[in-house]
C-alpha cells in the first residue's frame, strides 16, 4: 500500500518539475526571441471626403465657357491679384504742401493704432 | 516613414481638384494661363495617352492633365489640381502697358 503510494508521489513529482523546467525555458526563450514585425503594413480606411483627389468634380463646358469657368474655379481668389497702386494727384501735393503735418493712412504707420497705458499688460 | 505618407496624403487632400469635359478638336484648350509639359502616360483600355502640365508662373504649384476619353472621341478632359495664387496671363498682358502708361505719367505730376 505505502509502496504504491509513494510510487504515485514520485510520478507527481516529476510530472511537476517536468513543467517547472519547461516554464522557466519557454520564459528564457521568450527573452532571446526577436519580434517579427508583420510583413504588410495595415491598410487603413479610404477617408471619403467631397474633396477627395481621386474623384474630381466633374464639370460639362462648352468651348466658348470653358476660360471663364477655369479662371473662375482655379484662379486666384480677387484679394490676391496684383493691384495697382493709386498714383498720387496733384490736389494730393497741394495738400501737403499747404499743411506742416499731413497724415497718411497708406504709410506704414498708419494703421498703428495708439494705446492707452492703462490697458498695456505688464511683462 | 509613415509621418511622410500621411503628410502626402494630407498635401492631396487640400489641393482641391476639378475636371472639366469638352467637345473639342483640340487637346489643348486656351484657359488663360502659361502651361510647362512635364510628362505623358499612356492609359490602360485608352487609345490617347495623359499628357500632364505644370503652371509656369514662379511659386505657382497648380497641375493639370489632360486627356482625351476613348469612350468618346470627341471629348477632352482637362483636370486641374489646386489653386493659382497669381493672375492670368492674358490679365497681366493687357495691364503691362496700362501701368508703364501710368509709371510714364506720374513723372509729370
């Protein structure tokens, strides 16, 4: 009776360590062992947007609209176009002229506008 | 790496696209503005290639392409992508002697 109980003690015993050992060289393992990164890259989703390059809005010109309509779509918006600056006038020198102090808006300064002391924020 | 696929991507994505499709003999259509050649391909089920252009003007990074549809003949497709930040050329032509006449004038005044 004792014989075969100490039999399946031995049995368990070596069962356990069996696994302990393994454990610990599946653990070492997993230290050693170098990360694979995935061979493709994850595809994210298409974004759908109304400005989407792949579908352009497409438009039916006729030739003699077609200028107009291009300009109008793929020109440059009306405050970036190059204007030409107002020459000044020879009312404009007789102004200046006649008064010591003549301000002009059109200067660099002009557009300054002066403060008042009490509203400047301390450093 | 990813970061300069994803800015791309962003880069596309603002530049606002358009097509236009017009009966017409001509591959090239007058739009008003300078145009520089910069490569053709030739396009899968299509008897007529892509040709794509780029704008001339200096700092100007609008594109376009055009091609003629091979389901219709007699259609070209011009698309055009971005915005120019500068006037037309015809515009600019028909200002030059303008502001010279007005440069020549404000000597006198």
């Amino acid at each position: 009776m004792e014989a075969t109980s100490q039999q399946f003690m031995s049995q368990s015993y070596l069962n356990a360590q069996e696994t302990t050992t393994r454990a610990t060289k599946n653990y070492l393992t997993s230290l050693h062992s170098t990360r694979k990164q995935p061979s493709k890259p994850l595809k994210r989703p298409a974004i759908s947007s109304p400005l989407n390059p792949m579908h352009p809005h497409v438009y039916r010109v006729e030739p003699v609209n077609f200028k107009v309509l291009v300009q109008r779509l793929t020109g440059a918006p009306e405050h970036e176009t190059v204007q030409a600056k107002p020459l000044k006038t020879s009312d404009d020198a007789a102004k200046q002229s006649s008064s010591s102090f003549a301000f002009d808006p059109s200067s660099s300064w002009g557009d300054f506008s002066f403060q008042n002391p009490a509203n400047i924020s301390r450093w | 790496m990813n970061g300069l696929v994803d800015s791309s991507r962003d880069k596309k994505m603002k530049n606002p696209r358009f097509s236009f499709r017009t009966k017409s003999d001509a591959d090239i259509l007058d739009d008003g503005y300078r145009w520089r050649k910069y490569g053709q391909k030739s396009v899968k089920n299509s008897l007529y290639p892509r040709s794509y252009y780029r704008c001339t003007q200096h700092m100007c990074n609008v594109k376009k392409q055009v091609q003629r549809l091979s389901k219709e003949t007699s259609i070209v497709e011009t698309t055009y992508e971005g915005i120019h930040n500068h006037p037309c050329e015809e515009l600019m032509q028909t200002l030059t002697p303008l502001l010279h006449q007005l440069q020549f004038l404000s000597k006198f005044t």
